[in-house]
C-alpha cells in the first residue's frame, strides 16, 4: 500500500505587507530585504483571520481538488506553531469547521518543517492500513509572533496555510519522507509560549532568531539532506522533475538547487510574494505550481524544509 496525493489547496490573506511599507516601520530598505532574502512583499492575517481560518479555506481547497467529502477523511493532522490556542489543537477546531466528527485530529509542531513531519506521520498511517484518507494541513501566522520592532525577524515572515490530501493507493505516491532534529540549536531560533508565567518571560516571548548562524546550519543540513533521500533510492538529481523547497530565504534555496545542480527554473518559488510562511510554506508552493500545471502527472518531486528545533526534513513523490 502506497499513500498518494488526492489534492492540495492555499489560502493567503488578503492583506499585502511591502518592503516599502516596513522601511516605514524598522531601519530597513526594500533593496537589504530583497538582496539578502528575495522577498517583495508577505500577507498577514486580518483581525478575524487565524490559523485555523486559514487552514480550514486551504482544507476546503484541498478536499475539493481531490474530490473527497470531508466525512471520509480518517486523520487530520495540522503542522503549526502560531495557533491562538494551546488547545483545544487547531486540527480539532478545522474538523468541526469542516462540519464532521469523531475522525481523529492532532497538531504536529516541528515549526517550518511541519508539514514535512506531519506528512510523515500521515504517511504511516496509510501504508500501515491505519487510515485510507488524511487531510495533512500546513498553517502559520507567524506575524503575530514577531516584536513589530525587530528589524531582524518582520521582514522574513508571512501568513498562510497550504493543504494536501493524501490517500491510499496501489502505486507509489510518497516514495519516502525523512525527518531529523537537533535540540541543541534550541538558543538560535524560537519563541517562547505566551502563556510561561514569569512577567519577564512575557516581555520577551517575541520569536528570536540568530540569523546568520541559522543560516549556516540550514545550508549544511538541507546538502545532507537532499543528498541522503536521493542516496536512499540510488536516484541520481537529474531524475528529478521538481525541487520544493521551504521558502525561507533565496540564497538557502539557491545553495540547495546548486548541490543538486537543478537550474532555478525547476525550483518552485514563492517567496518573493509569501515571505517565510513556516509550516505552510512547502504546501502553497505545491499547490501553486500543481494550480498552474507546471507539475504535470507522472513527475518526481523533492520537497524538503528546514526550520526551529531544529527540525529538518523531505519527502520524494512521485505525482
Ligand atoms: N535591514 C537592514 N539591515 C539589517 C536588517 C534589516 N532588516 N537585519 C539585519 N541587518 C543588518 C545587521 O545588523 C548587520 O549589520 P552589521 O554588519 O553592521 O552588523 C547586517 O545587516 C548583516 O546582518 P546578518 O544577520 O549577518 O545578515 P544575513 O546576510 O545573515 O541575512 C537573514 C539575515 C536574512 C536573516 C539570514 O541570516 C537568513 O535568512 N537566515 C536564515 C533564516 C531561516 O532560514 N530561518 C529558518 C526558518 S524560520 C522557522 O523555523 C520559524
């Protein structure tokens, strides 16, 4: 048994952030923001938009594509760590907004790698025979958790959330998912819960980050990394029809493209217009570029993500 992708549907706010709009706010420039990221512009949630809003708009999207009525979902995982409440877990609120009941939901927090992992966990479960149908939901709004004055973090993040179906079949589907984490790297990137009780702790619960070391790091896990999943099935790079990588930052994916020596123009990008959506990053990316029929049935995907933990991780499909 294999698990395959049904469908995949986004959903991003409506509200547009520019580079022009943050040199107003922090000492920034539009030209630092692009040359060092190559991010335009970032979407952030309205006052009645949430993560579960957002998740439950790209699910919606998602189970439509793959024509599947949400009562026959088994599992619904959703990767976040922005969500407005501890719990009841965000997959549990998207189930009763999808109108149903009793099929089992749980968050997976592993921050921009999330989906990655929660699509690993999905993943077991159809192969094991466990589930047939899982609703596997990336959503973030990592804006809010950004002190509005850190020129180093607001310029990075965006809203958004990206949705997959996956569901059984006899052909391959997911060829494998690999996920690692590093707690030790704990101090360079994170945020600390809303809720800790000490007053300071509260003053300071904005998302840190060291970026230049993260940077660092991430370029080195992500050349393991591809090269391990290709390894695992005596692949060569050149197999590959499509790279998807988190979008966190151009030079980072440009270093990833550049190991597996893909030219840019296999490589799907949002960046320029979501900033770093986290969890849901990968999962609009796929959307977007399935949407607009540049990945065409038949072809081999790499999607991989690095992010706070740290957490890293990829998945090779075959679409
Ligand atoms: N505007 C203008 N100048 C700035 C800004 C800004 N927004 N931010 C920093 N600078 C300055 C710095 O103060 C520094 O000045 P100095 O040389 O006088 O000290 C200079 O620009 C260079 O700063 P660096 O931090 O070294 O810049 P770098 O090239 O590393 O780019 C960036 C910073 C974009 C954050 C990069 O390090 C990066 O992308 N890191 C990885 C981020 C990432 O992948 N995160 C993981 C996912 S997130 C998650 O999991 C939730």
């Amino acid at each position: 048994m294999f698990a395959r992708l049904a469908g995949t549907g986004h959903f991003l706010p409506e509200d547009v952030l520019t580079n022009a709009e943050l040199e107003r706010r922090v000492d920034t420039s539009d030209t630092w923001i692009r040359e060092r990221t190559g991010i335009r512009e970032r979407r952030v949630c309205g006052p009645d938009e949430s993560v579960v809003s957002m998740a439950t708009e790209a699910a919606k999207r998602a189970l439509n594509a793959a024509n599947l009525p949400a009562e026959q979902l088994d599992l619904i995982v959703v990767a976040t760590t922005s969500a407005d409440r501890a719990f009841p877990s965000a997959a549990c609120e998207v189930q009763h907004a999808l109108g149903i009941t009793d099929t089992p939901a749980f968050d997976v927090a592993a921050a921009c790698s999330g989906f990655l992992f929660a699509m690993s966990v999905s993943e077991k479960y159809i192969v094991s025979g466990a589930a047939k149908h899982v609703l596997v939901i990336g959503s973030d709004a990592l804006t809010r958790m950004c002190n509005p004055d850190d020129r180093n973090t607001i310029i990075l993040f965006g809203d958004g959330a990206g949705a997959a179906v996956f569901s059984a079949a006899e052909e391959p589907g997911i060829l494998s998912t690999h996920i690692y984490s590093a707690g030790e790297f704990a101090s360079l990137l994170g945020a600390d819960h809303p809720t800790r009780s000490d007053e300071a702790l509260q003053q300071e619960a904005w998302l840190y980050m060291r970026g230049r070391e993260v940077f660092k790091v991430a370029v080195e896990k992500l050349a393991e990394l591809v090269e391990h999943t290709l390894a695992h099935h005596n692949m060569a790079a050149s197999e590959l029809d499509w790279l998807i990588p988190h979008q966190a930052n151009y030079r980072i994916i440009q270093a990833t493209a550049r190991k597996l020596n893909m030219p840019m123009s296999q490589v799907v990008m949002t960046l320029e217009k979501t900033g770093n959506t986290s969890a849901a990053s990968v999962p609009i990316a796929l959307d977007m570029a399935i949407r607009d029929g540049r990945i065409q049935p038949g072809q081999t995907l790499l999607l991989e993500a690095f992010g706070g933990g740290f957490a890293w991780g990829s998945a090779l499909i075959r679409y």
